[in-house]
C-alpha cells in the first residue's frame, strides 16, 4: 500500500535556501551528466526512417527520441538501460506527457548505445529521474509544439487557438481535429521551437505521469520471451566459459590447453593474457564450445598453473587484526575537524565509545553475467546486459585496439544490476574471446565465477566516540574509519565524505581515516558507501539516544535542530551533500506517524521498534522497522514503515513503491545473511548456500509513504537502502538490549535460551 | 545420445549426452529461453519448471531422468487455466522489477494453486522459498498469489 502525504510544512517563500538548493543541485547534476547535450541531440531530424530499415517507410521520425506512424502510433526510445528500476517505462512516461500522447498509442523501443543521440546512457546513482526529468519533459513538449504548428498551419489559424488531447490536436473555434499520425509527416518540417521557453504542463494538467502505469515488458516477461543478455541468439553462435585465476589478478603459467581441445564439442581452448587492471581483461583459460554445457565439462576438466600474486596474502581475519591496530592509534589522514572533541570528552557527562564493522557483500544479481560479441572486419558488435555501455564500449575498444566508433552495442534487458554491471570486464572478455575465436561467441558466467569475481562492497572498520552533556545532548562524535586503499587513493566505494551525517550538527567532531592495502576488487553496490555508513552512524546514534535516556526519535529531532540546509563540506560527493534538516524531519515524523512508534512500549517481549534516517542520492528517507528475536537467536522482520521524501512528483507510483520495497528488503537480506570471506587473496563464498539473498519466507510487508515536497524529482533505485540496516539493528536492541556492532547479524551472539 | 522428451505438449527430440540437465536442453537445443539460469544448483528456482506436474529445478535435471513425463515451461504454462489465471495476476499486480526470476516463480505458484486453490500465507511461505527474487518483489509475488487464487489481499502491493 502506498500512500501520499501532501507535506503543509513545505511552503516557504520562493527564494529561501531551501528552494535554491533544489533548483540548483538539479541543473548541476543535468550538467555533468550531458544534459545539454541531450537537448541539441533532440533538434527533430527530417528523415525517413525507413532509411535504417527498422520501420515501415511511412513512420516520421519526430526527434531522436520521437516516431509516429500514420495510424497515430508513437514510438518512443527508452535511452537507459533497464536493469529493474523501470526506467524503460518511466522515461518514456515523462516524454509521453508532454508529448500529450495516449499511453495505450504509446510503444516503446531500447535504444542502443548512441551518446550523440541520446546523451549520457547509464543506470547508476538514481540519477535517471533528476538527470532526466526536464530535459525529457522539453523533448515531448517540442514534439507537441511542433504537431500543434502543423495543424495550424494546414487550417490557417494561429496555433494560440489549438489545444491538444491524447494523440490529437484540436482546433475548438472551428470543432475541427487532426490526429497525430496525420500530422507527423508535417510536423517534422516545422521549426524546432525554443526548448528553454515551451510551454510545460502544470502537474494537474498530467494524465499519464503520476499514474501508476505497469512495466512495458511485463506480458513478455510472464510469457517467457527471451529479453535478457543470457537469452541472445546470433546464427553460428558458439558458447564460451572463461577461469579466471581464483587469486584476484593472479597470471596463468600453463594450461592443458591441447587437451581441452581434444574434449567432445569444444572447438577452442586458449590461454588470454590479460593486463594488471582488475577492471579490464584479465589472465585466464577461455573454452569455446557448440553448448555452453560441453564449454562448462570441458572446464571440469582443466588444469592450470597460476602464479597467484600478492594478493594470495590477504584474508579478512588479517583485515580485521590491522584495523584492531590501527584504530588503537590516530588516524592517518584527518577528513574534518571541528571543534574540540578532546576538550569536549574532557567535560562530558557521559562518553561513549564503539567499533562497528561490516564485509564484504557481493552483487549477486540473478542473471549471471554474460555477453554474445560478434567480431567481423575490424569491427565488433555487442549485446550486452550492461549499466554503462559506454565506458564498456571504451575498454572494448582500447583493449582490443580498435576505435569506439567501430563497438556497437545493444542493450539487453538486464537481469539485476545493483552496480555490479557498471563494471563490463564480462564485455571486454566476450569481445576478446570472439575475436580470437573467429565466431559469434556467448560468453556466460557461473554463479561461483559471479560471486567469486565480484568488485564486492568494501569492507570497512568504524572506532567511533561520542559525548553526553548533563542534559543528554551530543556534544562531541569522533570517527576512526579504517578502510582500503593505496597511499593517497582510498579503493573503489570506500570512502567517506567529511560531510556524512550527523557532521555539521554536532559543535566537536572529528572525522579522520586509515587505509589498508588491498588486492581484492571493491566497487559501486547499490547505495555505495551509504549502504555501511548509515548502518554505522545510525546504530551509533541510537546507542547515544539510549545512553541519553531519550526516545530515539526525539534525539534525533534534536540534533537536525531547526530547519536548515547544511551547505556540502568540500570534499562531498554528489549522493552526500546539502542535506536539508527540515525534509529530514518530514519524513521522520511521518514514518514514527504511521509505524505507531509511540506506542512501542506496548509490543510483546522479543519484539521491538527501531527506528533509523538517512539522507542519500539526493532522497530522504526514515524507516521503523518491527523485529522479533527468538530464543534461538533468530531475527525476523515483522514489518518495515517507510517515509521518503523525492520531492514533488512520483511519475510512477506502482514502480516507486515496488523500487522502495525492494530497497527495504534487499537491505535486510544483505544484513541477516550476506558476506563474502577473503582467506588466501580468494572469495571463499560461491553460491546462494553460503550467501543469502533474503526469500520470501523472511519479507515482511513493506508499508510505503511519499511526503511530496516542493522539490524537482529525484530518484528511488537506492536511497530506500541505507536506512533498514540500522533500523533492523536498532529493532533488535530495542528487542533484546543487545547492539548489533558488526554485520551481518550473528543469531549466536542474540540466542537467550 | 537421442532422447525424446513431451515439452509443453509436444514430443520433441534431441541428441545430447545423457547428463545435460534439461535446463540446457530446453534453452540451448529447444529454443525455450523463458527458463532461466541463475545457480546451476537448484538453490535460486530460476530454471523451474514443471515436470509431470510437479515444480522441479530443471538446472539439476539429466535429460535422462526426464523418460515419459509431462515438461511444461513458462512458454507452455498459458495453456492451463491456473498458469493463465497467475500469468493475468502478475501483470494486473505489476509484480516485476527486473523480471529475471519471475518465469520460475510463476511455475512455482502455478504449482502451487493447482493443488492448494486456496493458500494460506504459510502454504505461499513453503511452496516459493526456493525461488530467490534478487529484486525482492515478494510482497507483489504474494498478493499476486492471492490475487490468482480469488482471495482478498490486505497485503502490500495491490490497488
């Protein structure tokens, strides 16, 4: 069930901080992301589409995102790829609008990888809606501006006196009407207008966003039609399994490669040399075979010496011993100080101290990563289940020495992303392999390849302080974050911005940070950094509150203080900065409304509320979650309330709910039952024995708020994250008095009988 | 060595060795790419498929196992009234995020309905803990369950 709270506490005369920082964190992020670039890649194109053969000759293409059929049938280009965030149906959505098109005269196509056309195409940072949101609007906007003028000008009156109406323009002096279909041919030859004056629709005029429309390829999906990178077919395909060392980075010495060859229906066996980067192709053994199942015996079959590396030194209980060490001391570099905290414990009424910790977790998406690459006459086709084709066309081209211009590639409907497939060394290997191989080749990975060749969320190390005054106020927060990285470069999604939350509201704080060494692969997981920090800082918070003897929610309504916005520390990054203490307190009172939070006392024994905020990929968000603990130790979640603040608009609320809930509940998964252990430089964890994705038997139901802010949209794939863990944490302290410091949960650590 | 086997009403017959589980054998010889691969151990339920009507994971299954019974897959489950009635209910619910799994948690429901036609949420809890949803979409895979089997669903997911 989703609901919509109208916040009253919005209003603000124009011009305040708040209004500014919107509207400028918007336009900023448009910039960056090539959002100009998608505006002048719109100018609408005269052309017939037959040209490209992919459509009837009597379609108009519009503009580059645009197409009508003279049966009044839009094509519309969905430009990112869908990895489940639905993106294909709510880009589209947005264009549709403005368009005034009818949903039901509405088809949608993928577009490939084409920058020039489309702007910047990735699925990453729930960065879709705010990078999108205008821009697409003007792109429908000019299409119906230009449909309007055609009408016009073929009644000869002024285009002031027409209107518009799903998929028609009408004239309502004269009665008369034109449908789209009709028009389109002379629309494409009208002027572009001028993108930055179009008239948009006002929210009430909307007809298709805000409504809850179902994803585009739901009746394929249901009736199993083959979407996915894994279900790419290209005649003379053959299929490839690819070893790479178990060793992260480790090289090939020798392979029986000779014998492999000689193994029933395996048509190549090769040894790839790969570079140091562990982001690009690597050493290993490829098998190229007539079924991925003769590739895969084949591969039980091979025996390879590896020289392993340094890496095979590391391993998550050396991780651990180090950070015990190195938090013992100061921290190596300091990331913000303000303040005195020395000063501050000194006079403190009550100081705190804690380590907090959490792994290595894996991506696990339940595709298994894979690409079918085409190489022919220096040139090299793709399909791929990617998030960022563009950087995976780079490597592709640069490793193979090729020009960019010479990679194409299609855009799979993709199988689960969560950052992992932001990465594409599954593409450079496809590309790779298929070139060597001097066929179509599908390239797909097992589970245990996925799992054990990950770029895994760092794992990080937390030695936190905090001091009480007399009244129970946070006077004083110091954080020493142990994490990985190399002289001055912290590794992949391991870092800390100076501004992470509560800095800013407390009067003495103290930031600093140490690095380790580290071999292993770390990158983006959905929410990066935020996903551990707001479990750290959170629960730690929590414990404060407690220490205080105050109600959590009250604590933290305390510190975010009155309604401001915290300008973002130098340093910042974009996920992480102008936090707004006014939507934060929105949302907290809202979901302590809805989950009933006064009333927790009432709750049996073993059951309890807690509560968590966290504000992330430009989101808000606060959540209460109802855990129970058996006597055995067992923790389950009886039910999340969740309040998110995106701003003004949900385009499309069955998606928004669904994406939320989805957050949610990825986030209990991950902290009950997820971590990838290093020992010997190797992931010891290979499949879903040893690594848990939660299953339905442990979902509770996941009530859905949206407080609708005056603010541009923004996105929903990942700020619903961070804030479960700790209220998982938090629900289980309340539960039992026992403080989850490290994840995931240990019920051992929890059993009472 | 031949086998035939009856997919979705029809015999078909291949030529593989005895071992290829029949999850490859339906993708990769048989052009049925609607069952999927997601742990090659049976731990995900993305390759399900129902086999003499029983939902199994068709990953672990030698095609030489598979003798006389009956193979329906996500392509052939529209023609029961049940995989119908649960292929209508996903949509009419908008249960999918990526979809992925979704084509092994329908034969897993279809199953389901077709022996219990009125499921409690325990009965929903045993039959499709074995089909992993990495996107989590479980509160809409339940009402779309209940929404299927004609009971009222107070869950999270439906309007």
């Amino acid at each position: 069930m989703t609901m919509f709270a109208r916040s009253t506490s919005a209003r603000a005369p124009a011009g305040t901080p708040r209004m500014t920082f919107s509207r400028r964190t918007i336009l900023k992020a448009s910039a960056a992301a090539g959002g100009g670039l998608l505006l002048h890649a719109t100018l609408p194109v005269v052309a017939r589409a037959a040209a490209s053969g992919l459509v009837s000759p009597a379609d108009v293409t519009l503009n580059a995102f645009v197409r009508i059929a003279p049966d009044g049938i839009v094509t519309i280009m969905a430009k990112n790829p869908e990895i489940g965030q639905g993106v294909k149906t709510m880009l589209p959505m947005v264009i549709a609008e403005e368009l005034d098109a009818d949903w039901k005269d509405v088809r949608i196509e993928q577009a490939d990888l084409d920058a020039a056309k489309y702007g910047r195409q990735f699925a990453g940072g729930s960065t879709a809606t705010p990078l999108n949101w205008d821009p697409l609007r003007r792109v429908g906007a000019a299409g119906r501006a230009m449909l309007v003028a055609a009408a016009a000008e073929a009644w000869g009156v002024a285009p002031a006196e027409c209107s518009t109406a799903s998929g028609v323009v009408l004239h309502p002096p004269s009665g008369r009407k034109l449908g789209y279909g009709a028009l389109a041919g002379k629309a494409a030859m009208m002027r572009v207008p001028d993108l930055k004056t179009l008239r948009l629709k006002t929210p009430k005029e909307f007809k298709i966003v805000g409504r809850p429309i179902p994803g585009v390829d739901s009746p394929l999906i249901v009736a199993g039609k083959p979407l996915f990178g894994i279900d790419v077919a290209v005649p003379g395909m053959l299929y490839a399994v690819f070893e790479k060392c178990p060793v992260f980075g480790g090289k090939v010495v020798s392979a029986n490669t000779d014998a492999i060859k000689a193994l029933p229906g395996v048509r190549h066996a090769f040894v790839v040399k790969g570079g140091s980067d562990l982001r690009g192709l690597l050493d290993g053994v490829a098998i190229v075979a007539e079924s991925w199942w003769a590739a895969s015996k084949a591969r039980e079959k091979l025996k390879i010496s590896w020289d392993e590396g340094p890496t095979a030194a590391e391993s998550s209980a050396g991780f651990a011993r180090d950070a015990a060490r190195l938090g013992k001391g100061s921290p190596a570099q300091s990331l913000r100080r303000d303040g005195d905290v020395t000063a501050a414990y000194a006079q403190a009424a009550r100081v705190l101290e804690a380590a907090y910790s959490y792994p290595f977790i894996p991506h696990i998406p339940l595709e298994p990563q894979n690409c079918t690459a085409h190489f022919r006459e220096g040139k090299v086709e793709i399909w791929a289940p990617t998030q960022d084709p563009g950087s995976g066309a780079a490597l592709v081209a640069s490793t193979l020495g090729m020009a960019q211009g010479d990679v194409t590639v299609h855009m799979t409907r993709v199988g689960g992303g969560f950052g992992r497939r932001l990465r594409n060394d599954y593409m450079v290997e496809a590309a790779w392999i298929a070139k060597a191989a001097g066929a179509p080749v599908k390239l797909l990975w097992t589970r245990q390849d996925d799992m054990q060749h990950d770029f895994y969320r760092p794992a990080g190390f937390h030695f936190l302080k905090g001091a009480l005054d007399g009244r129970g106020k946070l006077v004083a927060l110091s954080d020493h974050f142990v994490t990985f990285g190399h002289g001055d470069t912290v590794a992949d999604s391991a870092t800390m911005s100076p501004g992470e939350f509560p800095a800013g509201l407390v009067d003495n704080l103290d930031y600093g940070m140490s690095l380790l060494p580290l071999g292993v692969p770390t990158g983006p997981l959905r929410a990066p950094r935020s996903n551990a920090l707001a479990f750290v800082f959170q629960s730690f918070l929590d414990e404060l509150a407690h220490a205080a003897g105050k109600d959590p929610l009250e604590f933290h309504l305390a510190l975010l203080g009155e309604g401001r916005v915290l300008p973002s520390s130098p340093g910042a990054r974009a996920p992480q900065r102008d936090l707004d203490t006014e939507r934060m307190r929105g949302v907290l009172e809202l979901v302590a409304e809805k989950s009933g939070w006064a009333k927790r006392q009432a709750l049996p024994k073993g059951t309890g509320l807690g509560i968590a905020s966290y504000f992330s990929h430009l989101g808000y968000f606060a959540e209460v979650v109802q855990a129970t603990v058996a006597p055995s130790g067992a923790v389950k979640a009886d039910k999340v309330w969740i309040a998110g603040d995106v701003g003004s608009q949900i385009i499309n609320p069955s998606n928004a709910e669904n994406q939320v809930q989805g957050a949610a509940l990825d986030g209990i998964g991950a902290a009950l039952g997820q971590a990838i252990t290093i020992d010997r430089g190797r992931a010891v964890e290979a499949n879903f024995d040893t690594v848990f994705p939660l299953r339905i038997n442990q979902a509770p139901p996941v009530e859905v708020h949206f407080r609708i802010s005056d603010h541009s949209p923004t996105g929903l794939g990942e700020p619903a994250l961070p804030p479960v863990v700790p209220a998982l944490c938090n629900a289980v302290f309340a539960a039992t008095g026992k403080r989850i410091r490290k994840l995931p949960i240990d019920p051992a650590e929890l059993k009472s009988a | 060595m031949p086998y035939t086997i009856l997919v979705n009403g029809t015999k078909r017959s291949v030529d593989v060795d005895g071992d290829m589980p029949l999850l490859w054998v339906l993708r990769d010889v048989l052009e049925l790419k609607g069952s999927k691969f997601g742990c090659g151990v049976g731990l995900c339920g993305a390759c399900t498929v129902h086999l003499g009507g029983e939902a199994v994971r068709s990953c672990s299954i030698p095609i030489s196992s598979v003798g006389a019974a009956a193979v329906t897959t996500i392509e052939g489950i529209a023609a029961t009234p049940v995989g119908a009635k649960v292929q209508a209910a996903w949509l009419d619910v908008d249960v999918m995020q990526c979809g992925y799994c979704q084509a092994g948690q329908i034969m897993s429901a279809a199953a389901l309905l077709t022996k219990t036609a009125r499921p409690t949420d325990g009965d929903i809890d045993q039959a499709m803990a074995g089909n992993i949803c990495r996107c989590c979409t479980y509160s809409r895979i339940r009402a779309a369950i209940k929404k299927a089997a004609g009971l009222r669903t107070a869950d999270a997911g439906v309007r």
